[in-house]
C-alpha cells in the first residue's frame, strides 16, 4: 500500500474515532457516565493508535494505545484514568530521548 492512501485511511478513521469522544467531553455529567468506560477502552484508544501511527510511526503507537487500555482496565476509574494520561506523557518524554540518542549519519 502506498504511504498516502495509508495516511488517508488512517487520517478518516482517527477523525472518525475522535467525534464519539468530543460529544463525550462536551455533554453533561450525568449523561456522560453512561458512556464513559466504552469511550476510554474503544473510541480514545483508537484514536491514540491512529495518531501516534502518524506521527511517531506503529510500534511506538502500539505500545501508547496497549499502555492507555491495560492501565485503564488494570487500574480503573479516574486513577486509572490519570495513571493512562501519564503513561502517555512517559512515552513522549521516552520517545523524544531515544530519538535524541540515536546517532546520525555524517553529512558528506
């Protein structure tokens, strides 16, 4: 497959995910909470491993998405919540220092 139509289907899929996900945030509490364990395990994860497949490519977006499910199953509620959202802020930080490490070629 070509990497435009990837990025295509991967860019539709991600703005799909993510529009269960605004209705989610902007509609009031007590509605919310009826949807609030489908969205965090289905429609964020989703979106998570269409992004980062984007932007920092499929296994840094693997390891995001399996991090965010598996601390919001293992943990729970709102401590998992916040536990998943700091994972993700390790797995920039992590990314951004691998990166950094990595030696480049020298420019002829």
């Amino acid at each position: 497959m070509k990497p435009s139509i990837k990025r295509i289907i991967l860019r539709i899929v991600h703005i799909v995910a993510v529009i269960p996900v605004l209705g989610y945030v902007h509609q009031p509490v007590a509605e919310a909470a009826e949807y609030q364990r489908f969205t965090q395990t289905v429609f964020i994860p989703v979106a998570m491993l269409t992004g980062y497949w984007m932007y920092m490519g499929l296994v840094w977006a693997l390891i995001g998405a399996g991090s965010w499910i598996a601390l919001n199953l293992l943990v729970g509620g709102n401590n998992g919540f916040g536990m998943a959202l700091l994972a993700q802020i390790v797995i920039f930080v992590a990314r951004f220092i691998w990166n950094k490490t990595q030696k480049r070629p020298a420019a002829a």
